[in-house]
C-alpha cells in the first residue's frame, strides 16, 4: 500500500514549516484560505482525487497556531450560522402494497444520492423524520443510498468517516496508533440505515446491506478517488438485536465506551453501542503491507533468564511517562527474585525501591492500570503463538478474597461462607494460553470485578439485564473477543478457546459463529438447553441416546481443596477411566426471554461421555461438551475429550497466583492499587509456572536459560557434590 504523510505532518517538517513562514512574510496581505491554498500548492498536498486538501490544511494550520508554532492571519468574521439539512418541506409518501418477504419486492435496487440532486432532499427528509438519529451530520468522506423499489421508497442508509479511535475494531484489526494514523481512511463508517417503521418485510434489511457493500467499493473509489478495505458499525442494543447484520456476514466485535466523537470530558451521553465490522478485501492486512499484524516469533525458552524477562515482559508499557516503565520493570525483576514474599522482602531492604514501589501503587495517574501494564505481556504472548501450529486460549475466573483488610476500599462482595458471613475481595478473571504440550504460553486477557450485592440478589437482577455486556458474565464475551482478535493477528494458528460451565452462554455462541468460528468454542454443558425440532430438552435426549464407542482415559489426581470457612473437597487419585461417549449436532433455541425470544436457534455438536464401572469410592465422569467445531467422527469426538482436559491447566495457573505469589496477602489500600500489583504478580506466576513446566517438558535445556552462571553452579554443588563441569544440571 502506498504510505502517505498527513498534512499535519508534512507542515510540521522543517521543510514545511519553512515554505509556511516564507509565505506570510511575503504575502502578509493573505487571508487564511489564499495561505492554505498556496501552501498545497507548494508542497503538493493533494487528497487521492489530485484536488488540493484546502480543508485539511486549514485545520492543520490552525492547531500549529494554537501551539504558538506560528502566527495566522487574522480570521475573517463571519456570520454564525447552524447547520440544517435541506428536507423536502412534506412526509415522504409511504409505500404501497409492500410484500412480506423480500423475494417478492419489485425491482428493489440503491439509489446514489449527489449532493445537489433532488434526491437529497428526499434522504434528509427520511432521515430526519423517520430515523433514531434524526438531523445528526454525517463527517468526512460521505456516500448516500436511497432504497426505491416499485413500491416506493423503503428507507435509506449513509457511508462516511471511520471512528478515530474505537478499542474493539482496533483490537480486532491488532494495529499499531502508527498503523491506524495510515491506514484508517481504507475504513468507513455505515453512519445511518434506516428500514422504513411502516416497511415490514422479512430479510429486506440483510438483503439491502449485502447489495449495499456489494456497490461501496468502486462508488467510493470513483467519487474520492480511495478503496475502502473495512466497513465499521454500531448498533444500539436496546432497540435492535443486529440479527440482520449477522445475516449479512457482518462479525461483532465488542462495544464502544458510549462515548460521542466529541466526547473530550468522557461524558458517556452517547449510550454503549455493538461494533460490528465486515471486510470487503479479507486480505486487508496483506495490502496494508502487515499480514501478520508486524508480529515476530518468539521461542518459548526466549528472555526468562532472571536479568531480562521483566524488561521483555513489560518494557513499552504506556504509562505516560518513561520513568514509570523504569520502575515497573524494576519492581516486576525484584518480585520475581521473591514471588512468595512482600515487596519489602523483594528488594531486601532497599529503601529507594521501597519507596518507588509505593510511589508506583499509589500514583495518580490513571493510565497505571491493569490493562496498560499487562498489555506488553500480552504482545509478547502473541509472539510466542506466532511459533506454533495451535494452542488453547482457556478462561476461568478465581476469587481472591481480602476480607482481612476492612480499610481497603472498591471491594465486592465474592460470597458467603457457611455462617453467612460475607466474604469481601475482588474476582479475576483470565485467559490463559497453552500450547499442545501443556507448556504455558502467557497470558492473552486479564480483568478484575467486584459486585456489591450477595450472589442471589445479583443473580436475580442480571436475568432481567437485556445484554450480557450488562452483565458480571460478559466478560466472558470481551475476553473470547480478545481472542479472537489475536488470532485475526495470527494467520495459519489453529485456536481453541476452552471453559467450564459458567461460559455456556448463548451469546457466546452466537459470537463464535458469528466471528465465523475463528477460534471454536469447547465449553462444558450447564444448562439443559430447548432444542429446535425436538420436545425433548438436550441433556434428556443425550441420555437416551446409545453410546457411539468406549475410550479409556487417564483422569488426574484432584489435589484435596482447602476453602475458607466453606467445607473441604477431598482430594481423589489418579484412575484410568473406560468412558463410554456419544456425539450428534444439536440445534439449540434461543433463551425464552423477552428479549431474546426471536433470536435464531444455532447449530453446535454435543459430546457426552460417562464413565463405565466407575470405582465405589469415585464419582463416576459426566462430561456433556458443546463446540462449534464440527464433531462428524469418533475421531474428533475423542480429541474434543482430550482437548478438555487442558482446562485444569488454568486452575494450576490460579493456584500458582494464589499459593506461590500469595497476592491475597497484599496490604494495598483500594481496588486501583491491588489491581496494580495483581497485574505485575500475574505475570510473575506465569513466569514461575512457565519455568516448572518447559523444565518438566524439555528436561534437556540447558540450565542458563533459567539461572545465572554463579546460581546453576551453586545449585550443581548443591546437588552432585562436585565443581560443574559443564552448563547442563
């Protein structure tokens, strides 16, 4: 792709500072726009047409004044005036006799609407009297479409500028601010669609939006000049479930902060929005000229040794200043000396690490949080995928309870015990990667929540919520799109998201389809689910169902599990199990709830596995999983049950996090300032785990990819009795 500078840019160069100062000193007779012209003129400034960029230039003149970069000449008044659309002074008539499905509407097309067509009056009038929106202005580059059809007209719908900055579609294409400066004006924004209120017509509105971006590319690119690759949206979910823009092949991609365009002050007026996104080249990133998102390899074994892994791990964090990346590396290197004790511990007495540790936790700066200092770790986990054939992005959410610490303020609510005394801390939330070896790749999301409200009064209000990402479970949702996402970064990496129960979520599915099955869901059963074509439930049908083949499969030991104040799990030894397994596709409908009664059934495949002749002393095995991956083979049966078993794996990781790092010990004195250091304490455990594991794994590495050269000699002394002789314990 041909890279262009902004104009901003070039006026900021020295040479275009240059030309700029040369011309007001010969022409201070100019205005502003004689200025701007000759200043595109001077230094070629012209959009992809060949038309000089007066408007551009013109702002970007004015923002280097305001900077006291230079000085203009004085703008000239001007009337003030408000913007209003010209509308056609009377009601669009309505159509007539329109069909009921959209096969049977006569002559349905698109009608271009020009800016001084007569047309344009008709799609303002529409838009301003019939649509949610009304007589907002569109922004930059704008396309307009009536829909006519033998019936009359039927709605209408708007392309223009692409959001600055929107977190979800940023995340989903994974580019660079750099890489988005560049490339963001290859993306537009479907800025209005409107279906007539008295139009009721089945699948009229998929049908409008797949002959819609059918047109957009050669229209845009013969009116300005400029391909468009990607198409963005956002949908009110309070009023539209976007089941036609998921009939259209559109992918949902997260939400927006419910901030405006013009949101500076983060108001949140605009209400939270669904990103949806459809891709008009697939092969975007490719013209873009990063096709795997600029992603570099990294082995498993790269950076762990004690002197590099914290600046590997978190160097580039964005925390508004250089210095505070300093001191979060260096606070990051002392606790992974000492993942089991304070910080004070940590750095052995140091008063001036001391001191920035506390000065780092209790700093200001809101741009110190979880999600900034966890996101170089996430990037680099993203390398360590891009050296694999396939891994497994596994979820789960742990409690840390800090009910001993009263005066430390935002905790929640995590439970009760058995005497109903409320448990106060926070719940984490993660994804984990592992590889097909079990070893631990890094981790991919991480967020923390706490809730008010006992668990049964929460449970009530969430039911009635209308969308998950109202709910405490949508995170499962933000964090499978995060997945998602990086696997987009990532072609050719095979990718299975795994969780237990608490993720069967219809809204879950409903994304991983959506995203056509990018990364497939492998999610054990919770809920015993209505099906499409038959009266009975899903789980009763299963059990009436003969078994397909017997697999015999060894079940770990379950450590015995200690919970405060609730009973004690005991713990069960390993046993090899003879499971008897069946598999079908199932057609599940949607929850009968209000506002979901109308949604869609999906397709998902069902596996179903009991154990036979359990042992008198064992709970006999019930595994009931749902995929989105096709099952049509014993085959693949049986590798959604021992893909399943790396779920554990996560709860090892928590174990680690909790037990080896003990972070429910932390005496920090808010929710900002614990999330803080959890955040730095999760990459540590990963680290301690990561280690335990490739040691386990590939007991042949050599031992100075762990350990300095004075700490593996210490420890050969330790152990052989002798001088080393060489660099392998």
């Amino acid at each position: 792709m041909e890279e262009r500078d902004t104009v901003k840019q070039v006026l900021s160069s020295e040479h275009g500072m240059g030309v700029v100062r040369r011309l007001l000193e010969e022409r201070a007779d100019w205005g502003r726009v004689s200025l701007a012209t000759a200043v595109c003129q001077e230094l070629s400034l012209k959009d992809w047409r060949g038309a000089a960029q007066l408007a551009g230039c013109l702002k970007a003149l004015r923002e280097l004044e305001a900077k006291e970069v230079l000085r203009l000449p004085a703008a000239r008044a001007r009337e003030s005036r408000s913007w209003t659309p010209r509308r056609l002074g009377r009601p669009v008539e309505e159509p007539k006799q329109v069909p009921e499905r959209v096969e049977a509407i006569g002559a349905l097309e698109l009608l271009e609407v020009g800016r001084a067509d007569a047309s344009m009056r008709i799609w303002n009038e529409l838009i301003s009297s019939e649509h949610d929106l009304h007589s907002c202005r569109l922004v930059g580059r704008q396309l307009r479409y009536l829909i006519r059809s033998e019936h009359g007209w039927l709605g209408a719908l708007a392309f223009g500028s692409a959001a600055l900055k929107l977190r979800a579609r940023d995340e989903r294409i994974g580019w660079s601010p750099e890489q988005r400066r560049r490339g963001l004006e290859r993306v537009v924004n479907l800025s209005r669609l409107l279906i007539r209120p008295s139009v009721h017509c089945q699948n009229l509105a998929s049908r409008v939006l797949s002959v819609a971006l059918r047109r957009l590319p050669d229209d845009f690119e013969r009116i300005y000049g400029l391909r468009p690759w990607l198409v963005e949206t956002f949908v009110n979910p309070q009023r539209y479930p976007g089941t036609s823009f998921r009939a259209a092949n559109w992918v949902e991609v997260g939400t927006t902060q419910g901030r405006g365009r013009n949101d500076r002050q983060g108001l949140v007026e605009q209400g939270i929005k669904v990103v949806y996104l459809y891709e008009l080249e697939p092969d975007f990133r490719r013209l873009w000229g990063w096709s795997d998102g600029g992603i570099e390899p990294l082995g498993l074994d790269a950076g762990l040794q004690e002197d590099e892994w914290a600046a590997q791990e978190f160097g580039g964090a964005d925390l508004g200043d250089p210095r505070r990346v300093q001191r979060l590396i260096r606070i990051a290197s002392d606790q992974g000396t000492c993942p089991d004790g304070s910080y004070l511990s940590a750095a052995d007495g140091n008063g001036g690490a001391i001191h920035g540790y506390y000065r780092f936790m209790e700093s200001p700066e809101e741009r110190i949080d979880m999600e900034r200092i966890l996101a170089p770790h996430i990037e680099q986990t993203k390398r360590r995928m891009r050296g694999l054939c396939r891994v497994y992005a596994i979820q789960d959410t742990t409690e840390l309870d800090f009910s001993t610490r009263a005066d430390t303020t935002g905790l929640g609510v995590i439970g009760a015990n058995q005497t109903s005394t409320k448990s106060r801390g926070l719940n984490l939330h993660t994804t984990l990667v592992v590889d097909r070896s079990g070893a631990t790749v890094g981790i991919l999301s991480g967020e923390s929540f706490a809730s008010g409200e006992a668990p049964a009064t929460r449970k009530v209000k969430n039911r009635n919520a209308s969308r998950i990402e109202e709910k405490e479970s949508g995170r499962w949702l933000r964090a499978y799109q995060r997945t998602v996402a990086a696997a987009e970064q990532l072609p050719g990496l095979d990718m299975i998201a795994i969780m237990d129960r608490e993720a069967d979520i219809y809204e879950l599915f409903q994304a991983a389809l959506g995203s056509k099955n990018r990364v497939p869901l492998l999610i054990r059963l919770q809920h015993n689910r209505r099906l499409q074509d038959s009266e009975l439930k899903l789980v009763d049908q299963l059990r009436q169902a003969a078994p397909d083949f017997e697999i015999q499969m060894r079940i770990p030991r379950q450590r015995t599990r200690y919970k405060k104040g609730k009973k004690v799990r005991s713990g069960k030894p390993a046993r090899l199990a003879t499971l008897a397994v069946h598999y079908e596709p199932v057609q599940i409908r949607a929850p009968q709830v209000a506002a979901k009664k109308d949604w869609p059934s999906l397709k998902l495949w069902v596996v179903r596995a009991v154990e036979v002749n359990a042992p008198a002393e064992a709970e006999p095995i019930e595994w009931i999983l749902l995929t989105t991956r096709p099952v049509t083979t014993s085959k693949q049966a049986r590798q959604c049950l021992v893909v399943y078993r790396y779920r554990w794996r996560i709860e090892d990781y928590h174990r680690v996090l909790k037990s080896g790092c003990r972070v429910e010990k932390l005496q920090l004195t808010s929710r900002k300032r614990l999330e803080r250091a959890l955040a730095i304490a999760m990459v540590v455990a990963w680290r301690v785990m990561h280690l335990t594991l490739l040691g386990r794994k590939a007991p042949n590495l050599p031992c100075d990819v762990f350990f300095e050269s004075a700490e593996w000699q210490v420890l050969s002394l330790a152990i052989k009795k002798k001088c080393p002789a060489n660099r392998r314990a």
